[in-house]
C-alpha cells in the first residue's frame, strides 16, 4: 500500500478514490496541473455517474495506493465538470515539431508523488484514447514554447523519441523494419564477397596456373628444332599425300 516515488498519471485516475471515512468517491476523472512549471497539483474524481459534482484533491491528500483503490485522508473540494474543463492542462496537446507539423498528441505523464513534479511526458501518434496505442518519451528540455492546445519541442518527428510502451501495430512495423536492415546488410555483405570472387577470377588462375606448369617452366624453347625434327617430319609425311 506504499506510494511509489514515480507515477503514471492515467494509473491514478484509474483508481478508486476512497476517504478515511470509508465512502467511496468515485474514480478519477481529470488531473488538476500547473502547466508552466510542469507540475501536478492534484486530481478530481466523480462519485456518482448520476450527478454533475465532482470532488477534487490535492497530491498530499494521497496517502495509499493498491491496484483498485486511491486512499486519501481528508475532505475534497466540491466541484463540476465545467470549471474542470477550464483548468490549464497540456494533456491532449498537439506536439508541434521544429518545422511547424504535428506529429504527435501528450497522452500522459510522469511525475513525482511527493512534490507533483512532472518528470516526462508520453506522447502518442495516434488517438491516444485507443486502448494500446505506442507511447513515446518527450523530455521537458526538449519544450521551446507551449499554449494552450499545442506544445513546440526541437525534434524533427516522433522518431527522434525513445518507445516507451509499443502497439501490436507498432511492433509488426519495428520487425518489419529490422528484418528489411538485416537484409540490406546481408546483400551488401553477398555483393561485396561476389565483387571480390569476380576481381580474383579464379578460372583466369586456373588457365594462368595451366600454361605456366607447361609451357613455363624455364627450359630452353626452340621452335626451329621441333618442326625440322625427323619425327615431325615423318607425321607430316604421312598425313599429307602432296608433300
């Protein structure tokens, strides 16, 4: 039931909230930021699916965390979802890249659960409301400017991001891509051995090795003594009756 120093914001909106009282507040809904300084403040949660109200606590209200349940101590600050939606957030921002493009959308969040400092956030490049979709990691250095509704960062696109949590999709595209560089390297690696086969020649080798054994072999050629030998002689004889 111990709180972890780091924390995925969406896994806390996911828990039950419960008081120290017992009663059950509902899950949470809605993270309650400080945008310019990259920092969370607290979160809201709705008790009933019938009613507009909704209870918003801060982060040192949060005193225990289990894979169903928030426990807090204390009482909320009563609420509705109009007011919540006018609250500053960067959740669901378009990440603009260096040349002015969308490239992604901040689904989620990092941050410390004792200060609410924001350590990175988890961006998207698809709805990141579909269940499985890729998350990747996008510092706060990497921040140039940020509005309400989009945040302008330095990189070029959502490549230059390390993959945090990969899709079933996104995985069939890194296997893809692997396979297609292993066999780039394969080919040229074949193409190189085959280049190297074709400038050593080894049937020229075998021809070169050929006439050398026989007709190399340093001993004194004279062309004179062969055709004016007898034996020569009579071989011509008798194959041509005209001479």
């Amino acid at each position: 039931m111990n709180i972890p120093k780091h924390y995925l914001l969406s896994n806390l909106l996911q828990r039950n909230v419960r008081c120290n009282q017992g009663l059950d507040h509902g899950n949470g809904v809605i993270a309650w930021m400080y945008p310019p300084v990259h920092r969370v403040l607290g979160w809201a949660s709705r008790p009933s699916r019938l009613s507009l109200k909704r209870h918003v606590w801060q982060l040192n209200q949060l005193k225990a965390l289990t894979n169903t349940e928030a426990y807090v101590r204390g009482n909320p600050s009563d609420s509705d979802q109009a007011t919540l939606d006018r609250f500053p957030t960067l959740l669901d921002a378009d990440l603009i890249s260096q040349y002015g493009e969308k490239i992604a959308t901040i689904a989620d969040l990092i941050f410390d659960t004792k200060n609410g400092q924001i350590l990175y956030y988890l961006v998207s490049r698809s709805n990141p409301k579909i269940p499985g979709t890729s998350r990747w990691k996008f510092d706060l250095n990497q921040i140039i400017d940020q509005e309400p509704g989009f945040v302008s960062s330095n990189i070029n696109s959502i490549d230059d991001l390390p993959l945090i949590k990969s899709s079933i999709k996104q995985d069939l595209i890194n296997k893809t891509q692997e396979l297609k560089t292993n066999f780039n390297e394969i080919s040229t690696i074949a193409n190189g051995r085959l280049e190297g086969w074709l400038d050593d020649n080894p049937m020229q080798n075998f021809k070169d090795n050929l006439f050398d054994s026989n007709f190399n072999d340093n001993s004194e050629f004279n062309e004179d003594e062969i055709y004016s030998s007898d034996e020569y002689t009579n071989i011509r004889n008798e194959e041509d009756p005209w001479i």
